[in-house]
C-alpha cells in the first residue's frame, strides 16, 4: 500500500543488502566506543547514537537522512533560534513541504547515482564476472568459518536454475538445492579422456 517491494536477498552475501551492512559499519563502531567495560549498558547509548547518525550529513546522498525525511535542517540542541517565515494561508505549508521534499530526493537521488557510477568502476577495475548456464558443474564455497585445512569449496554441485548473479545449484549427491552468488562458485572443468 506505501509502494515498497519485498526484495529477497542470496544468503551469506551481504553485499546483496549493501544499505543495511552500511549502516552496520558506522552504527556498531559508534557504539563500540560508549559502553562501559562490563558490556551491559550499550542500549543506554542507543538514542544518542541514533540521533548521531540520523542529523549527520551522509557522503553518498549529500544531506542527512532527518532532511530527506523531514524536508529541514535538524534542530540540534545548542543551536541557534532558527529564522521562521510566515504562512500568508494556513493551507500553504502542505504544498510548500512537498515542493522541498521533491527537491531534496531528486538531489540526494542524483547524488546517489554519481557515487554509485564512481564506486563500480571501481569495483570493476579487476574483477571477473563468470555467468554459468544450467547443468553447468561448480564448487561452491563454504560460508562458516572453517579451520585453515579443512576444505574451503563442496561439491561437485549442478546449476538447476540461472538467473546471473544468483544461482540455485543442487548437490549431487544429496539433492539439497540451495540459492548462492556468482561469487561463491567456481567452475568444475571435466577432463574428457
């Protein structure tokens, strides 16, 4: 009803949630830093926090997240008293704050799209992309944390459906169908004799 879909995500992939392990890398350091030694308190910190990350400017959107959800500047604390402007009908703040809202998320969109641009070519300078076809043969990585000599891939494992970067590969030997990234698989070359 408020226009937003369910997007699933590949298991032990976080790059598939890319917003939420952002938002983890600068919440969890942040927190790091205010709890007391017996590790009790951290939920005592939690608005201040919050409050930190929700009225600082974000690099990627070029304004903090209290401004694209508000339309204004946050009103912090030790601030000074704020101009304020007249309303010359009661009804014109409505229209006005839409108007502002609509610039913000196009201009945070716009800013949003240059980093994202900027960050792939980046990320592509030295990386492969391998696609694989169905009935292909892969090894598929393991995602626990595994000792230094244990095996790191399982398989060999069929590809049972593509749809490029996620695959749903089947173990052949216990038929156990599973969802993985590109990422995690490697080719099984057969040597025809």
């Amino acid at each position: 009803m408020i226009g937003f879909d369910h997007i699933k995500s590949t298991p032990y992939h976080p790059q598939t949630n890319g917003q939420v392990e952002r938002f983890n890398a600068t919440f969890h350091p942040q927190l790091a830093k205010l709890y007391d030694e017996n590790l009790n308190n951290w939920d005592e910190y939690l608005p201040a926090v919050l409050y930190a990350y929700n009225t600082g400017q974000h690099a990627t959107t070029g304004y903090s997240p209290f401004q694209l959800m508000f339309g204004r500047e946050p009103t912090l604390p030790l601030a000074q008293k704020q101009p304020t402007f007249t309303l010359t009908k009661p009804n014109d703040y409505w229209p006005r704050m839409m108007r502002l809202l609509k610039m913000y998320h196009q201009a945070a969109r716009q800013n949003i799209q240059i980093q994202q641009q900027v960050t792939k070519a980046r990320f592509d300078l030295h990386r492969s992309d391998p696609i694989y076809k169905a009935n292909d043969l892969v090894l598929w990585r393991k995602p626990s944390h595994i000792s230094k000599f244990e095996e790191r891939y399982s398989g060999p494992h069929i590809i049972i459906q593509e749809h490029h970067p996620s695959y749903i590969i089947q173990d052949r030997e216990t038929a156990i169908k599973r969802k993985v990234h590109t990422a995690d698989l490697q080719p099984v070359f057969e040597r025809c004799i």
